[in-house]
C-alpha cells in the first residue's frame, strides 16, 4: 500500500481508494464532441462532421454532463452552450492550441498538417483599415490557419465568452470574469459626403431640420455610431432620420463616394478621397473617436501570447495612441 493511504488507514479511513483520491479527467472526446455540437449549432450536423451516429453523439455529452453534474447545453435550435459549457469550449480550444503548437515543433517545417487553427473576432472596421497590416505579419511569423470573424465592434465579446474565440478587438474596456482587456488604440471617425451631396442637403451646415430628410448610411441595426455623432452635434439625440443599412465598410464608403448618403468612416479609409477633395468633411469640430480594446483569456496557451503580443504591438503603430486610457483589470499580454 503507497504510504499516503497507509496515513489515510491509519486515521480510519480504510474506504478510501487510490481512485478516490484521483482527481476528475475530462474525456477528451467528450469535449470535442461538445465544441463541434456549440460550432455547428446542431447534434444532427456534429453527428455527420463526426461520422458517428447521433445516438452516439447524445451519449457522449450525457456522459459529460453526468460526470461533471451540470448542464452544458441549452438544447434549442440552435444549440447553444450554458455557462459551464461555455468554460468547457474555452477549455478544449486551449486544449488544441497547446496540442497543435507542441506538434508543429516535432513535425517539419514541410509537413502540410504543420498548422495551428486560430480564431478572433474584429469589428468590421478595424478588418477593412489597420488589421490586414497586422495579420500579413503574423501570418508571416507563425504557421496558423487565421479565422478572422467579424461583428460589431460592441457585440464581439460575446463570441470570446462562447469559447469561439481565443481573443477579439471590443470597444468593452472592462473584461468579463476570466478575461483581461489591453489597449489597442483610437479610431478617429469624422462624418463625410461628396461636395455635391453637402451643398444639396447641407447648404447652411448641419442642423436638425437638414439632418432628418438627408439620407444616412450606417453599417447595422447595431451600430450606434451615427446616433453618438448627431448627439455630440445637437446635444440631443436625434432617432427619426432617414438612414441606410450597408454591413460592409467597402460599399459604406463607396456609397459616400457615389454621393447617395453621408455618414460616418475611419479617417484612415477616408483621408485620400478627402485630400483629392472627393469627400469633405460635415462637423470638422465633431470627430468621434473609438477606444478599442483587445480582449484574451487571462491564462493563455503560449500561441495565443505571441498573437496577443504581435496585435498590440501592431496597434501600437497603426492606431492612434495619445486617448486611449488603460483597460481594467490590467494585464501584461502573458496573464
């Protein structure tokens, strides 16, 4: 008998066994099967991805579930993972990352499997101006296969939570419980249109009664951005103007250009349609500026340091640095 349970025998407690003293493993199966179920959205579709039966698929999460005495998946159309579950997905995808990095170390360079799968989440915005720039370089740097997912800029924390993400940019600056949140910058908007557009819609300047007939562009239902801007300019919100919905940045910008609607777009997408006087700034005394903020796991894998490392020291030259405060809590990129 090892020494540690002779001690436990002696102080009367004989029923004690060596797996008893053993602490819970997760199966690892188990906890693919639910990350592919929570991507999917379905136990049919991960069933088929798995090429096993649903059956088995049910059995798997049940065992889980069972063995961790809680729910891990609210079982609606589609599937979505609890709280647990959602710890769980962060889990395994630290998992794989930490798997894949040790493999890519031990294969050759030519190996075509030689890859780390990474996935994050960006506002649109950040994507169409200052990011490519940053990924051409990590792209360069580290054998990844990059899945760049995007969202609103105040929506993107939700898909780190979820466990589909190992980190997003967010205009959040305090992190959710498990999480930190770094600076990354300021986005400076100002709000454009074609000189013809300001001199038919704008003749004396912005006021309320120009601005409720004069037809907007903004990215989404979500985006606020546009709200934000009339409010700094009346100080009042204005709800009841004309607006269109482009959820692309490129087609936002170029229905400014094509002088159908004004709006707001990064100063860095619209500086060199500015300086050939295609564009003109509405309210130059009104810019809007966006803290962004990358958010990450507060315990990394090391792959998802050095992304976080690159990003911010990226950020660092490509974003406006002088009005973005420190995130709470704070963090140095390896926490």
């Amino acid at each position: 008998m090892p020494a540690g349970l002779r001690r436990l025998a002696a102080l009367g407690c004989e029923r004690w066994t060596l797996s008893t003293l053993e602490p819970t493993l997760l199966d690892r199966e188990q906890l693919e099967t639910l990350a592919t179920i929570v991507a999917e959205g379905s136990f049919e579709r991960a069933a088929i991805l798995l090429n096993v039966s649903k059956g088995a698929i049910s059995q798997r999460i049940k065992a889980l579930e069972e063995t961790l005495a809680t729910v891990l998946l609210i079982r609606e159309r589609p599937v979505v993972a609890t709280p647990a579950g959602e710890l769980l997905l962060r889990h395994a995808q630290a998992l794989r990352l930490s798997e894949q990095a040790t493999l890519n170390v031990l294969r050759r360079p030519t190996d075509p499997g030689a890859f780390v799968s990474v996935a994050v989440a960006v506002n649109a915005d950040s994507l169409a101006t200052w990011l490519p720039t940053a990924l051409w370089a990590l792209l360069e740097q580290h054998r990844i296969a990059i899945e760049v997912v995007a969202d609103d800029q105040a929506h993107t924390i939700g898909r780190l939570v979820r466990g589909e993400v190992i980190g997003c940019v967010s205009t959040e600056r305090k992190a959710p419980s498990g999480f930190v949140a770094l600076p990354l910058g300021v986005m400076e908007y100002r709000c454009y249109a074609t000189p013809d557009f300001a001199a038919r819609y704008f003749p004396n300047g912005l006021s309320v009664q120009s601005v409720l007939p004069a037809p907007a562009v903004v990215f989404n239902r979500k985006d606020t951005l546009h709200d934000q801007f009339l409010q700094a300019v009346f100080g009042f919100p204005i709800e009841r103007y004309r607006r269109h919905y482009l959820p692309a940045p490129a087609t936002l910008l170029q229905s400014l250009v094509n002088g159908v609607a004004y709006g707001l777009v990064p100063v860095m997408q619209a500086q060199a349609l500015v300086d050939e006087c295609r564009l003109v700034d509405l309210a130059p005394g009104h810019p809007i500026a966006v803290e962004l903020f990358w958010h990450h796991w507060e315990h990394q894998p090391s792959l998802s340091i050095d992304v976080t490392k690159h990003l911010l020291s990226q950020a660092a030259q490509l974003l406006q640095q002088q009005a973005c405060s420190t995130a709470t809590p704070s963090a140095p990129p390896g926490a």
